[in-house]
C-alpha cells in the first residue's frame, strides 16, 4: 500500500485556505483537506517578529504526490513563502488510509 501522510498548510484566510482545498480535492491531489479556523502564529518574517491569525489546512494524501501539492499550493497562495510541510501517517484505521490511496490514485 501507498504509503499517506498529513500535508499542513497555513492561509491567510478561511476563503484563501477554501479554495486551495477545493481545488487539491478536485484534482485529485488530497482525499481531504480539514480546515482549522483562527489558529495563532508567532514567527519571524524579515527579520520582524509577528503574532498573526492564520487557517490551518491539514490535507491528507500519498507521500509520491507531495510534489505535485506543493506545487499546486505555491501557484495558488498569497504568501512569498507558504509553510507546506508533511508527516507521515505511521498508524491509522486501515479503512480511512484505504480510501485515501483510492481518492488520490487517478494523480501519477
């Protein structure tokens, strides 16, 4: 089986991080993108410290395809330098990760 991973991605807002989700799904790209409204973010940018409200995207998918997300994500975000990182999923119901590498499996 393929091996899944989690992909998190950060948004400026609900409807930025909507529509990178939408079109992952439709593409095929993720199996699900859950999207956590109002999560703080403090970090540096340039040299300045921040405290943001950001969206979290946590997007589920197979780990040959985080390339491909990546690089759909950069076309579609505001930021200079989106955070998109991924984890792999080392345990799960066999049923969910299933469904995952099947929704995910029209993508080469």
């Amino acid at each position: 089986m393929a091996q899944t991973i989690v992909i998190f991605v950060t948004a400026s807002a609900i409807d930025e991080a909507r529509k990178i989700g939408q079109v992952l799904v439709e593409e095929s790209l993720v199996a699900c993108c859950n999207i956590v409204q109002s999560v703080e973010s403090i970090f540096k940018w340039q040299g300045k410290l921040h405290i943001e409200r950001e969206v979290l995207m946590i997007c589920k998918t197979r780990e040959d395809l985080f390339n491909a997300v990546e690089k759909r994500v950069k076309q579609l975000h505001s930021y200079e330098v989106p955070e998109i990182i991924a984890l792999p999923i080392t345990r799960g119901s066999k049923n969910y990760l299933d469904w995952v590498v099947n929704e995910t499996e029209t993508v080469q």
